[in-house]
C-alpha cells in the first residue's frame, strides 16, 4: 500500500504541475507515464475490485524499474550492449531448443512403458 501511495502522489504531482493530456509536455505525452499511469491504475482496480487471483498483473510493477535506464546513462549503454548480443545469440537458442527437443523425443521413445509402477509402494 506504501509504494502505490507514493506512486499515486508522484503522479499526481505530475499531473497538477504539466496537465493531463490535451497540451504539448502533458503527463500522458511521455511513454514513461503511461506505463506509470497503467501500473497505477492496475493497482487501484486489483485492490478494490475482486477480479479473482490475477496475480500476474503485479508483474508489471516491475517494469517501472525500467525508467531508471534512461536516468542513468551507463545503464543504458549496457542494456544496449545486451540487447544486441541477444539479437546476435537467437540462432544459437534456436539451435539448442531444437537439440533439446530431438533428445527429449528419444529419451520418451527409449524409456517408454519401462518405468510404469516402479515408484508405487504396493501394500
């Protein structure tokens, strides 16, 4: 309840000092504040509506972590250096996935019907 105060108050000061969104520099003009402004809004609607168990929809508190990458510069240039050394390492994952999937295959084919009741305790 802490940080979506202190969020909610951030963004409410935001929102009093540069105006919601019919300006140019408004709160929703920056992509940024939207991903505030939704992390905000999922909060408030999983606290007081009863939507079941959508715990999945907390994930995206994380994502306002993200924001610091443009805050800090060297930050950056490391997210950036990641990202494209993922780019460069998808043939190789694509490559592993498929030799996994190959031995998965022969390991059900060769031990197929070979450990059936081996693990029960018969009385």
């Amino acid at each position: 309840y802490a940080f979506t105060g202190i969020y909610t108050f951030e963004s409410l000061i935001k929102i009093l000092s540069r105006g919601f969104c019919i300006d140019d520099f408004t709160f929703l003009r920056d992509p940024w504040n939207w991903l505030d402004f939704m992390v905000i809004s999922m909060a408030y609607i999983t606290e007081f509506v009863d939507l079941g168990n959508i715990s999945a929809l907390r994930t995206f508190r994380v994502l306002r972590a993200l924001k610091t990458i443009t805050v800090i510069p060297g930050l950056k240039t490391i997210v950036g250096a990641l990202i494209q050394s993922v780019k460069k390492l998808s043939d190789v994952m694509i490559l592993t996935v498929f030799c996994l999937s190959v031995f998965a295959l022969i390991g059900l084919q060769l031990f197929m019907g070979n450990l059936r009741q081996k693990c029960v305790r018969w009385p």
